[in-house]
C-alpha cells in the first residue's frame, strides 16, 4: 500500500482517535494495519506472523476498552507490533529493535500503554491478576485484560494464575489466542484438549441448539442471536454435558469464537466488561493471517528476517561460504554423538528448531522431547532421566534458563546428576535486547556446588566440550555459547577429549595476561592485530569457569602484573569476580582489569553495536590494552 492508502491508520495516533470511528471502519483499519505491519516488517526485521494474527484483536480492544486507564497486559509481547502503532509509535516504528529506537516488546520505558514488560512467556495472568487485585482493593472500576497464546499457557506460571484467579474472584478478563502455535508447533495434553474444544461436534451441535432456542422467543433479535450462537455459553449451562477445565476453576468460559472477525469481538468484548468476576474469552487465529507464506511456513514467519513482501522469499546473505550458526554446530553434534552413545536423549522446552534439536528428532524422534514452554519442567525431567542412566543435553536459551534456577540446584546439583546443560544464546543476543540477554549464567551458575562451567571459543571446542561431557560424565555440567555464527568454515574436525578444568595458552607474552572465558577470546586475537606492543600481551582461554584452572592461574599471578579478564556476562559474580576471589585467597597481588557486561540492564541493538556499547568488542579491548601498556611503559 502507497501512504494515501493508510488514510484511516494515519489518524491514529492514539486509541482515542480509533474509538473515535464508526464501528463500520474497523475492518478497513485492521486492513490498513496489517498492510503496514507487512510493508515495514518485510525491511525492518522482526517478530511476524504472531502480531499478524492478532491485528483484529488488537483493534477490537483499544476500540471497546479505555486504555491506558484500563490496562491491557500482552503475553511475551511477540504479537504486540499492532498495538505499539495503535499507541502512537507508529512514525517510530522502523526503529523496531534497531540501536536506541522502538523495544521489540512492551515496555513501561516506552509507553504508558505498556503496563508492564514482558519478553517471556506466562506471565500476563499474574500481572493483570496483580493489576485487577490492586483495582478491588482500591475500589477502582477500570478493567484489566491479559492476553495469552495457548503455547504460553502451557507455562507453569500461568496455571499458577489460573488458580489464583479463581480463589481470588478479581475483575480480569483473559484472552486465550489459540493459534495451535507458539514458534514450533505446540505440544502436550493442553494442546489436544483445545484443538477438542475448538472442533468439537458436540460444541458445534450446541451452537445450533442455542440459535433454535433462542429463535423460540420474539423478543430475542436476530443480531442477537448470532453474536450469542458464536460466543457458546458457559460450561456452567446445562448445554454442557463434559466437563471444562476453566469451568472447573470456577472461571467463566466463553468461546471458541473467530478471532479474525473484529466486528464480533467488539460486540463480545462489550459485554463481557459487564460480567464481574475472572473469565476467559477463547478466540481462534491464523499465525500469519493476511500473508500466504506467513500462514503456510508459520515457524519460518516467526520471525523470518528481510523478507520479499509479495512473494515472501527470504532477502539473505549472498555469501554462501559463511560459518555456520553455533547452534547448527550444536544440533548436528549431538546426533553424530547420539549415533554413538544410545543413552544419550535431547530435551528442549519449546525451542525445537531455535536450538537446531529438529536436525536430531528427524533421525531420532523417540529420543527428543519437546516438553512445550516450561523450563522448570524440562530441567528436572532431565534430572529423572539421567536418574535413571539416561544422558540428558537440556538445551535452553540462557535467558530462559533463569526460570529452572530452583530445579538446577534442587534437582540436579544436589543430587550430582550427569546432567548435560546446554544454553544457547549465552551474552548478548541483539535485537532482542533486556529481556533476552544471556547475562546472567556464569553468573548464577557459578555459586552451585558440583556444577562444572564451560565456554567454548570456538566451534570446535563446543564439539569437543559436548562430546567430553558425555564421555566421561561426572555431575552436571553446563556448556554455554552464543547466538549467531562461529568462526571457522571447516567446523566439523574429529573429536579431541578436553579434561574439565583445563586452559590453554593462546598467545604468549611478557608484560599483560589477557583471560578471556568463551566467545570474546575472538575479539582479543582480532584486538591484538591492532596494538603495536602486541609482544607485551599473552592470551589464555579458559574455556571453564568452574572448575577454574587453578594451575594456570598460578602461572599468571607469579609471570603478571597487570590482567584482564573478558567475558560476555556480567562482570559481577562470573570470570572476573572468580580471579579476584583466587588472588586474594592467594595472597597475590596484581592490577585486574575486568571486561564484560556491566553492571546494568542492556537494551537492545546489533551484538556489535552492544559489544562496543559495553567496551569489549576488538576496539574497546585494544583502547584497554593499549592503555595498560602507556601506564607500564
């Protein structure tokens, strides 16, 4: 669409301006929406197909509801890019996820019509169900609205809410979008039983039974009862003959319902403001509604990159002779290993293709499981696992490793078990930005008894790291490597056995120790082809933090006065904090330099825009070394 085609969208620059239009309008501006979000997202990369589906939804809501005054909480934030355009980003929105413009999430930093951040997944019932709690208490009328995709709602968290909710009686209306998708297809029970409930027979035959009924009183319209035969009725009504797992919670049912017919939501939505108490509206969606191969390859649109936006065809790279991605590395490794080793399983907590485990399940299907999005669950399944001889690789994304803090302590180390930990996309991610950074695991891993800690610098030591893990397994061990591509073209070498806890000596030198843990050593070769005192610095990788290579740090202390550690983690509590604590306990002394994440939230840009941001990208390293060698020279 040219610019005079969004002729309704570009007088929205507020909900108010979209209330503000006849209800007949709505459908030309979910139209207009989702040719714009088309248009822009094809060239400025991005979450896709989820915001697509959700265009009618987004409209119906800031149309029926007072926001900001009522609060309206999006789950993870993937579908929220209409509703940033709906608030008054929309001439901002090509920043989307770019160095210092628009989050790629909602974010209260952003806009007042985000209530509240978010970036993983589950968490929208509990903080609407805060929000809604805080309005009893207050007396407060406004409404408060959380939607949730049904792969979120196979989180934990969400069931927790669920319950809550239920005891706790507040004003909340949930929206369960129900696209049968979250990034992979979605798994499990609660899967199947909303497929049941949204192709049911029984459902089908009980809307007709409604219609008739109805149609047996004169007073009751026909608009009427149309809107009333496709929202269903409450599983409390005697229609129902089964039971309903809502119903069951003592929340109010509603649904299924056609999420992609906005004048139907407005109309439910208005009534069900009207109803007191917790109730789930339940609507059905097409991932990528509106674009064929969004709707067609609904993994690939997840978030696909540059993208034709009339045939759909990926714009890539021309360089076919590129390194590989690490967690294609990853992926193809563990099966290579799994052909050799039978007790070796994979588990992935939703991130099927996101980690590259889809290349073993092809082959393997029986010894891969997807356990859906619930993190807590997929380390302590491991644990039973590995209880019971099997060798479990656990990939999870090191941001979202965070929420199985609990079961890597509780469940794995204290019980020792020969669980292998793998998290992908450890530092920082990029676009992503806050919520997604992989900040925090040596951090947070390195205080927990019998764990080991490594950190590949390459590819070929994530080879070697993954296959000596299994080899001599030994408690749980926890491999951690960063998103994106390596380094090496000619990745696939023979496996070499890398004993726990050992360094190596990368570049010698006479007056500087450079230790850097993972991917940054990198960023130290390229670094030193700058310096002209290059001779001066030596460089140690020390692939482990735990258990640190205390042998080598010895050699360090008595050769060194002046070192730097490098890590792509926070500086507090990871690489840097454990070579202090090792001098000190020591009794050495020397001037210690630590390079890494600071301590602070980091927001979102391109990995080489933040690693400079932060100092240690190749520039900011020599910029450090180079002044040491000033100060020693």
């Amino acid at each position: 669409m040219t610019a005079n085609h969004f002729n309704l969208l570009n007088k929205i620059n507020a909900p108010s301006d979209l209330r503000a239009l006849p209800p007949e309008e709505l459908e030309k501006v979910c139209e207009q929406l989702r040719c714009f979000l088309i248009d822009t997202l094809s060239e400025t990369p991005g979450h896709f197909g989820a915001s697509l589906g959700v265009v009618e939804l987004t409209v119906a809501l800031h149309y029926v509801f007072n926001t900001p005054i009522d609060k309206l909480v999006w789950d993870v934030g993937h579908q929220a890019y209409g509703h940033k355009i709906l608030t008054g980003r929309r001439e901002q929105f090509k920043s989307l996820r770019k160095y210092k413009g628009l989050s790629g999430f909602p974010t209260p930093k952003e806009s007042e019509y985000d209530v509240f951040g978010v970036g993983h997944s589950s968490t929208s019932i509990s903080a609407a169900l805060g929000m809604a709690m805080s309005n009893q208490l207050k007396n407060d009328p406004s409404h408060v609205v959380a939607v949730i995709g049904d792969g979120a709602l196979t989180g934990g968290m969400a069931f927790e809410a669920l319950n809550n909710a239920s005891e706790k009686n507040p004003n909340i209306l949930i929206i369960l979008n129900d696209n049968n998708i979250s990034i992979d297809p979605n798994v499990g029970g609660l899967n199947k039983y909303l497929i049941k409930i949204s192709a049911s027979e029984t459902y089908n035959k009980l809307r007709d039974k409604i219609w008739n009924f109805l149609g047996m009183f004169h007073w009751v319209g026909r608009k009427t009862r149309q809107t009333v035969s496709k929202i269903g009725v409450s599983t409390k009504s005697f229609f129902f003959k089964e039971s309903n797992l809502f119903e069951a919670l003592d929340i109010r049912y509603f649904g299924p319902v056609d999420g992609h017919d906005v004048e139907l939501l407005v109309k439910l939505l208005n009534r069900l403001k009207k109803i007191q108490g917790p109730k789930i509206l339940h609507i059905i969606t097409k991932k990528g509604k509106g674009f064929h191969p969004a709707e067609t390859n609904q993994t690939l649109f997840h978030a696909p990159g540059k993208f034709d936006k009339t045939t759909g065809k990926q714009v890539v790279s021309t360089n076919g002779d590129e390194p590989p991605l690490y967690q294609y590395v990853f992926g193809k490794t563990v099966l290579e290993l799994a052909k050799e080793n039978e007790k070796i399983v994979a588990i992935t907590p939703a991130m099927l293709s996101g980690c590259s485990l889809n290349i073993m399940q092809k082959e393997m299907p029986h010894r891969v499981f997807d356990v859906g999005i619930s993190e807590q669950h997929a380390v302590t399944f491991s644990a039973g696992l590995a209880q019971s001889g099997m060798i479990p690789f656990c990939n999870i994304y090191s941001t979202f490793s965070q929420r199985a803090y609990d079961q890597i302590i509780h469940d794995v180390a204290l019980q020792n078990l020969n669980v292998i930990l793998c998290l992908d996309r450890g530092g920082l991610v990029g676009a992503d930005g806050a919520t997604h950074h992989g900040a925090y695991d040596l951090a947070f891993l390195n205080c927990i008894p019998n764990i080991t800690i490594a950190a590949p610098m390459n590819e070929k030591e994530l080879r070697n790291l993954l296959f000596s893990a299994q080899e001599k397994p030994s408690g749980p061990y926890a491999i951690r490597y960063p998103r994106g591509r390596g380094m090496m073209k000619n990745w696939k070498t023979p496996f070499e056995y890398i004993e726990k806890g050992k360094g190596q000596l990368i570049k010698e030198g006479s007056a500087i120790a450079v230790l850097s843990i993972g991917n940054p050593g990198n960023f130290v070769t390229k670094a030193l082809e700058n310096i002209e005192k290059s001779d001066l610095v030596a460089h140690y990788d020390m692939r482990f933090l735990k258990p640190i290579d205390t042998g080598l740090l010895h050699e360090v202390f008595k050769t060194f006065k002046n070192i730097v550690t490098l890590e792509d983690g926070t500086v507090s509590g990871g690489l840097g904090s454990t070579v202090v604590d090792f001098m000190n306990k020591n009794h050495y002394h020397a001037n210690i330099t630590k390079l890494g994440i600071p301590d602070t939230f980091i927001e979102h840009g391109t990995p080489a825009e933040l690693y400079h941001e932060c100092g240690f990208d190749a520039e900011g390293i020599a910029e450090t070394l180079e002044r040491i060698i000033d100060i020693i020279s």
